[in-house]
C-alpha cells in the first residue's frame, strides 16, 4: 500500500505485487482487504472479531445441549422423587 501512488489503480498494483510476490492477484486482494479491516481502513469484521464470533457460537451451541441433556435427565428422573 506505501506504494498505492505509483499506480493507476488499485488493481494495477495488486497485479504488479502479486506477480513479485508470486502469488494470484486475487489472493493478494484478499489479503489487502483482511489488513484493511483488521487495521480499521475498512468496514467489516476484523479476522479476530470473527474467531471471536465462531468461538461465542460454538459455546452457545454446547449449552443447549448440555441444556436439551438435563431436560431429559430431569424429566426420566422426575417420577423417583
């Protein structure tokens, strides 16, 4: 991006790069748009908010059925008492 001035557009550079870096121009693009966000430049999550978000998910789904386990182990239990 330092050299973002040299170009004509943005997709000049990220062709121009991605060639001296050798990699496809569209997995530089992404990677361009990964820093952007994750920096703030840009809207949208960040890769960090992201796993957060996965992590929180998974966690909620766990409860449930840790939640749907006790439902049934109370309601077989129930008539004992």
């Amino acid at each position: 991006m330092e050299h973002r001035d040299a170009y004509r557009s943005e997709a000049a550079l990220v062709t121009a790069i991605a060639s001296k870096l050798g990699c496809s121009p569209d997995s530089l693009r992404v990677w361009v748009r990964q820093a952007r966000r994750g920096g703030g430049e840009r809207s949208g999550q960040s890769s960090a908010e992201k796993a957060r978000i996965k992590a929180l998910e998974r966690e909620v789904r766990e409860q449930r059925q840790a939640n749907e386990i006790l439902k049934k182990a109370s309601a077989y239990f129930a008539p004992l008492w």
